[in-house]
C-alpha cells in the first residue's frame, strides 16, 4: 500500500467527486492521503473532509505564495493544531519564483509568515510542511536559525539540489517526491530520487497539480500517488513493495499517526 503524502481535496475538481477518488485510491492500493491547508480561509473545508474518513488527515497553514489571505498568528495555528486529525503544520516555507520585479529583500512578510509555522510547530511539537521554490539558501537559514529540527518535517515536491536535500536531511526533514519525477526532462529530479535514502523519502500527488504520467495533463488524485511509487522504484532498482511499505512507515512516523496492520480505507 502506498500513501500520499500531500494533496489538496478540497480543491476544485477533487472535492465534488471525493466518494470516487476514496474508491480509486482503494483500487489503486493507496491508503491514506494527507490533505494540507493552504489558507485560513478554506481551513474548515480541509477539517471536513479529515474528519469525515478515518483515513485522511489534513495539516494547518497559510501557503508562502499567498499574498491577499488571513495572516496566522502563532497562537492561531497553536490552537487550531488542537484538532484530533490536524497532524503538521503547513504548507509554509518561502517562494520567490514570482517576484513581479521584486527582489528578494522584499519578501519578509514571507520570512515572517515563516517564522511564525516554525515557532507555532515547534510549540505543539507537530512536523512542518515546506514549500520551497527559487528560495533554498532563505529556506535552509530560517529553518537553521528558528530551530526547525526539533520537529523535522518533509520538503515537500522537492526539485531542488542534492546539496539542499542533503542539508534539509541533516536538519531532521524528509524529502518528498511527486509526479514531476516521471516527466521526461526531469532528470535531475530522478538522479536525486536515487540518492536519497529510502528511509528519508516520501510520496506525494500534489493533487489536483503535477499529475504523474501515464496522466499528465490530467486532473491529479491521491490514486495517482502509486505510479510515482512504481518509477521511483524502478528508478531505484528496488522491489515496488518495499518501496511502498518504507515511504508508507515514513509517513506514519513523522506524522505519528498509528500504522495499520492491514491498510484500513474507509
């Protein structure tokens, strides 16, 4: 069984047809899925859809790239952490792909936002979700000078450098790979998926975005999170099944969520 490690289910065009992506997942030996916030604004539409099934769990945070939203505090995201099936904080991290002429000195009400996830999640003691694009130097010093290891964490749709993963790695963070790994001009994402060590990787979807191929093009799901298994696998040289059976024990343990004997989907 696989699990996807980071999706969006209440986006548009997955949460009209959740019965039938729980379904697909079931088909597609995928058994549990992470759905993480990205504002405060849809937060309670994440919270439903986690507590509806004993299988998805759902993360709080207000994503880096997100200008025009409500802006947490660290005591907002501690209490709202509270909630039985919230189990990380994030998405945050710092994206400056868009600057729009801007330059990086500009972006501190990012580093703030920033910030303020590591000090929320290192408060209640939950694991970080980090985004991170055209921003990896500003991403590694503000994880190293806010103290982000106590909690750890995963990078998650890692394309950065084997350097970047390898200093995330040191800084107690899992690395985590999506669909974007089976594209055909992805090649330093696929010699990184070699390197990393099988028990420091994770398996995302990024659904409804990035969907792998045979489905590129595609509106993603979590059912999808299994072909990333497979090329990663095969990538690898390793036996599909311990590929799904790590990245799957990964995920309960850094999220600390119980580990089924037997995959329960509901």
């Amino acid at each position: 069984m696989f699990v996807d490690s980071h999706c969006h289910l209440n986006f548009k065009g997955l949460i009209e047809r959740l019965p039938q992506l729980l379904e697909n997942m079931r088909t597609h030996s995928v058994s549990h899925a992470l759905c993480v916030s990205v504002d405060l604004e849809t937060l309670p539409e994440v919270l439903a859809v986690a507590q509806a099934h004993d299988n998805l769990f759902a993360s709080v945070g207000v994503h880096p790239d997100y200008e025009n939203v409500q802006e947490p505090s660290v005591a907002q995201l501690i209490e709202l952490a509270a909630h039985p099936k919230v189990v990380a904080i994030g998405e945050t991290g710092l994206d400056y792909y868009r600057l729009e002429g801007r330059a990086p000195a500009d972006m501190e009400w990012q580093r703030a936002r920033f910030r303020t996830h590591i000090r929320a999640a290192c408060a209640v003691n939950k694991p970080l979700i980090i985004h991170t694009r055209a921003a990896a130097e500003d991403t590694l010093t503000l994880m190293r000078a806010e103290g982000a290891d106590k909690v750890g964490g995963v990078m998650h749709c890692f394309t950065e450098s084997w350097q970047v993963a390898q200093a995330a790695m040191e800084l107690n963070f899992y690395i985590s790979i999506s669909g974007i790994v089976t594209f055909k001009n992805a090649r330093d994402l696929q010699e990184l998926a070699q390197k990393v060590p099988l028990e420091r990787l994770l398996l995302e979807t990024d659904a409804p975005y990035l969907a792998p191929v045979p489905h590129r093009g595609q509106v993603n799901e979590p059912a999808f999170v299994s072909h990333v298994g497979r090329f990663v696998a095969q990538l690898r040289g390793e036996n599909e099944e311990q590929v799904a059976r790590v990245t799957s024990d990964n995920f309960f343990r850094l999220f600390k969520i119980e580990a089924p004997h037997v995959a329960k989907i509901c």
